[in-house]
C-alpha cells in the first residue's frame, strides 16, 4: 500500500484506471472507445455491460447496474465507502483521501465490542434463562441451523451482566456506551444495559460486520422492538436488516424483496428468498439506493392489512423522484391478516414464491389501490376532478423524463378506459351519457338496490357446494376437475374472491380438510361474514338444473359453473355490441393526454 500523500477525493476518482480495476473482475473486450463484457452483477449470456473510460462510469444495459470505480469496487465486494477508497489504495497505489486515525481506531473497537456482544447473547440463549427465548422462536419455526445464521439470543434481565461480561474481556464501560449497548441513567448512576429480557438480532453492514442490535420482548413491554440508537457505526436511515444475507442470492437470481420485520426476513431466507427489511422506519433514499445496487426492481412486500397498504403506497410516492425506467419498484399484495412469516409457515415456500412471481409493477400497483379506494366512483364530479389531481401530483414528482412520458401515457389510457366503461353503462341503462349525469339527482330504488346486492353475490352459488363438501375439488366437473375450473375463475366480489383463493391455497397445498375444518380456517381469515352470505346464497335449494332439492354437492357444482359461464358469455356479447355501437357514434375529441388529465368536469 501507497504512503504517499493523500489527495482528495475528487483527484483520487479522476486517477482511478476504471477498465484496469474493473477487468480484475469481468472480462473486457474493446468495442471503439468502448469496453464491453459480461455483467458480473447478473447471469446473461450476451454482452451488455459496457465501460467507458472517457467519461468515467461503467453502465448494464441488462440489469441497470451504474456508477464509477468506486461504486463498483462498493458494489463487487459489499464494502462501505470508507472501505472501498482503502481497498481501491490497495489495488492501484494511488493514495486514498484519510480520515483521522483517532475515528478509524474508534470503528474498529465498535466493530470488536459489537462482535463480542452477539456471541455473549448468543450463549445465554442457550442457557436455562433462554428457555422462554428458544421456545418463541420454536414456535416462529426457526431451527437450529437457521438461529446459528442469523446469530439470534437472548439478553437477560439482569441490567448489570453484559457490561461485567465485557468487562472481563478487555473492553472499557465508556466503549460500551458508545456503542449503544449501555445506557447512562438521565440522574446519574451506574450504566446499565440497554436489552434487557429480550430476544436480539445482529444487525450487519454490507460486508457482514455487525453495527448494533435489534431485539424484542416476549411479553407486554413496550416498545415491543428496540434498536441500538445511532452511533458512529448505526445509523437507523441508512441500514437494511439481513442485507449481509440477501446480497448473493439477490444478484444471483436477480431479485430481492423488501419487508417489514426481522422475522420476516428470516423466514424468506429459509424459504431461499433474498429479504431486507428497514429498521422500524419508512424505508429512506439510501436504503432505496442500497436495494437499486443490486437489483433494478425491488419487490415491496409488506403485511396484507390496511396500514400495510398504506406504507407502501407512502413508498411509493417517496421513490418517484428516484424512478428511472432501469430503476423502478414492484409490489407483492398478500392476503389480508398475513405478513411474509405467516404466510411462509401456513401455506409453505411454494406458495410464496408464487405471490413473488406475479409482483406488480408500480403503475398498476397505485391505479389498483387508487381506484378500489378513495376514488373507486368516477361518476361522482368531485372524485374525478381529485383523481386527476392526484395523478398528475405523482407524474409530476417523476424526475426522469423518459419515465414521467410513459407514466402520462399509461394513466391517461386507463382513465379513458374507465370513463369510457361508464359512459357505456350509462347509456345502456338509459341514464345519458356523462358519468353520473342523472345519478345525482335520482335516488335508487329499493328495487335497484335489492338487485345490486344479488349481482354483487352471484358468483357464491360457486362456492357453496365446496363449503359443504370440500373433496369435490378434486372430481371431475364439466371441462376439467373443480379445482381446475375454479382456478380459471376471477370472481367480482372482493372477498368471494379471497375465499376463491384460499381454497386453492389450501386444496395446492394438500390440506384436505373437511367442511368444519375449511369454515373454521375462513374465519379466521376474516372471512366469516361471507362465509354465511355464501351458505345462505348456495344452498340445496338452488339444486341442478332441474331445480331438485336433493341434489348432490358435485351436482350443483356443475350447475352453477354452467350458470356462470353462460353469464360470463352473455355479458361479453353484450359488451362486445355496446363497444360496436359506441363506435359507430361521434365521441368526444380528446386532444391529447394532457386534456384528459386536466379535464373539467361539466356540471
């Protein structure tokens, strides 16, 4: 290593040999001014990551991997950014800019003590007072193996032992506070610890060294979870807990899904998924920029509630003025009730990976949860007039220009898709046609509303018979087995629909229950209303086709697939004719997307 003097940080970068450093690691070939290879940062067969010496950066046409020397030393080698200018220093001779000896002298004790604290915890999980520890985590379905990865424990309730503990080998009282492991009473006093009778979780930087602790109480306490608070080495904002862990797997199979808790992380990376999580905060820029360095698509994945749907649209809207078209974010919905732990131990791997599978990108993400929520009425003036709004506020924030385009382009489609469809149905039910043209100033009728309600529940004739005899699944309805047919069906209804999708869940999984076991797990999905709505639509009385009482399970089945099928093929005929005759009528110009999405509303 160089002991020359040391330049800045500007002069170190500009010296850098960008093609020398990166070939220690891909395979360069020269193309004109350019070098080209395979990227080193996901699996491809053709060439499209290229170097470009002139102007000092290195891009993937692939995968979207992007930077300078620096940045790629940060990314090949999961190092930090002091921890790359000194590894740069190494490879080439040139001197990197310094830091006072003092704060590098001080990082390393943080990092030792750290690393001591984890094995102490880690010991006293093993021990009789872990007991209560070992069987909470027994029962969030962590085996040995998988506590010794994460480096799991337990800090016990005593305030004095880990400081004696630490004492004993070497390190001082003042180290331990400033690394957060010690608190100093507000009045005065001995220090004591910070974790106290709580299952503890490492947290790592990128290059595996642990920066402090997560942990959480077994009881009531509260906070039910407490971080190390910031200190030279933690810092709350910036880290992303199990990226130690997610970094191979996340470039090898070019994925990686972000989040809520430590125990979800965990129980992805048993499921063999790349899984990072914030620190009990919003996920921040950084963290984003850490996610972008190894995947150009995120998976959002957090819990299947309302608060869980809320946090990931705030994510959402956050990232847009970090959006590229090679930099962008997709968004998993699980079921409601569940988060990524849960799931995993219901329904199993498989069924996770499958949700992963079928992410949605971020546009269809937001239209979905913007139209089935605070602006599902677009005949109401208002709504639409709030809608548009809000559309233009998120293209707005898009800072990426080639992106902001295809974001208006594809808004602007769906809206006059959507108007389009009201427009139809309003003209086919005689009320004009201009969304909610008559619908403000006449009241439905008790009949319209009696009528409503039937349409909203005429797919659960569907479902009856498989709540009375759930074996049916697997006997032979009228094109392929029931479970098969069922899969082919999306139902309208919201929670017909869940229900739809627990079934096969259950019946994919080989869970054979029978009818008391699927009502009793429908509950508990949150499903029970429905449930009884199902039993009351369904029952024997609709009987088959000749209207017996006494028919079987299976027979009504067939029914009512029959039923719905020749529903769904009435209304695409109908829709079909309503399209044609829409056409052959003048519509309303559109001049361009900016007059649908500024449009006024007429009265």
């Amino acid at each position: 290593m160089s002991t020359g003097a040391s330049a800045s940080l500007e002069e170190f970068r500009a010296r850098l040999p960008l093609v020398e450093i990166i070939g220690r690691w891909v395979k360069l070939s020269r193309r004109g001014r350019e070098w080209v290879g395979l990227c080193p940062f996901h699996k491809e067969k053709t060439p499209s990551f290229t170097v470009v010496p002139d102007k000092g950066f290195y891009h993937c046409f692939g995968c979207g991997a992007h930077g300078d020397a620096i940045a790629f030393v940060m990314a090949i080698e999961r190092l930090e950014f002091r921890d790359a200018l000194l590894r740069l220093e190494e490879l080439t001779g040139i001197p990197a800019p310094r830091r006072a000896a003092a704060v590098d002298r001080l990082d390393r004790a943080l990092f030792d003590v750290n690393a001591a604290a984890a094995r102490w915890f880690a010991a006293r999980l093993n021990e009789p007072e872990g007991e209560p520890a070992r069987a909470f985590l027994a029962r969030r379905g962590l085996d040995p193996a998988t506590i010794r990865a994460f480096g799991l424990g337990w800090a016990p309730a005593n305030g004095s032992a880990l400081g004696a503990a630490l004492a004993a080998q070497g390190f001082s009282e003042e180290l331990l506070v400033r690394a957060g492991l010690l608190r100093v009473p507000e009045g005065g006093g001995a220090p004591y610890a910070l974790f106290r009778a709580r299952v503890t979780f490492p947290i790592a930087d990128a290059r595996g060294r642990i920066v402090g602790f997560g942990a959480r109480t077994l009881g009531d306490g509260q906070p039910k979870y407490l971080n190390t608070p910031e200190t030279p080495l933690f810092h709350k904002s910036r880290l992303l807990y199990g990226l130690d862990h997610a970094t191979a797997r996340a470039r090898a199979c070019n994925q990686l899904v972000v989040v809520e808790g430590y125990l979800d992380v965990i129980a992805l990376a048993s499921a063999d998924i790349a899984a990072v999580a914030p620190l009990g905060t919003a996920m921040g820029e950084e963290q984003l920029e850490a996610c972008w360095r190894l995947v150009a698509r995120p998976i959002i994945c957090l819990d299947g509630d309302a608060a869980g749907v809320r946090a990931a649209e705030r994510l959402a809207l956050r990232a847009a003025p970090l959006l590229r078209p090679d930099r962008t974010l997709a968004f998993v919905a699980l079921p409601q009730g569940e988060d990524p732990d849960s799931l995993v131990r219901r329904y199993g791997a498989a069924t996770m990976r499958e949700l992963i599978a079928k992410a949605e990108p971020l546009s269809d993400f937001l239209w979905r949860i913007w139209r089935s929520g605070p602006f599902a009425d677009l005949r109401d003036v208002d709504v639409r007039a709030s809608f548009r709004r809000k559309l233009r506020s998120f293209i707005a924030a898009v800072a990426d220009a080639d992106l902001r385009a295809s974001l208006k382009e594809e808004f602007a489609r769906r809206l006059e898709a959507d108007l389009e469809r009201l427009r139809l149905r309003a003209k086919a039910s005689g009320r004009g046609s201009e969304p909610g043209a008559v619908a403000r100033k006449v009241a439905p009728s008790a009949l319209a509303a009696a009528l409503k309600e039937r349409e909203r529940w005429c797919e659960a004739p569907l479902l009856a018979p498989i709540l009375e005899d759930p074996a049916i699944l697997g006997a032979q309805g009228e094109f392929a087995t029931v479970d098969e047919e069922l899969a082919e069906f999306t139902f309208k209804e919201p929670s017909l629909e869940r229900m739809r999708q627990e079934i096969l869940h259950l019946w994919a999984r080989g869970d054979r229950l029978d009818a008391e076991g699927l009502a009793t797990h429908l509950a508990r999905c949150g499903l029970a209303e429905p449930l009884a709505r199902v039993r009351s639509a369904g029952g024997p009385r609709e009987g088959s086709e000749t209207g017996e009482v006494s028919a079987s399970p299976l027979e009504r089945w067939r029914a009512a697939s029959a039923r719905l099928r020749r529903r769904l093929l009435r209304e695409r005929e109908l829709e079909g004719l309503r399209t044609t005759d829409a056409r052959s009528e003048p519509t309303r110009p559109l001049d361009g997307l900016d007059r649908l999405l500024n449009a006024q509303d007429e009265g």
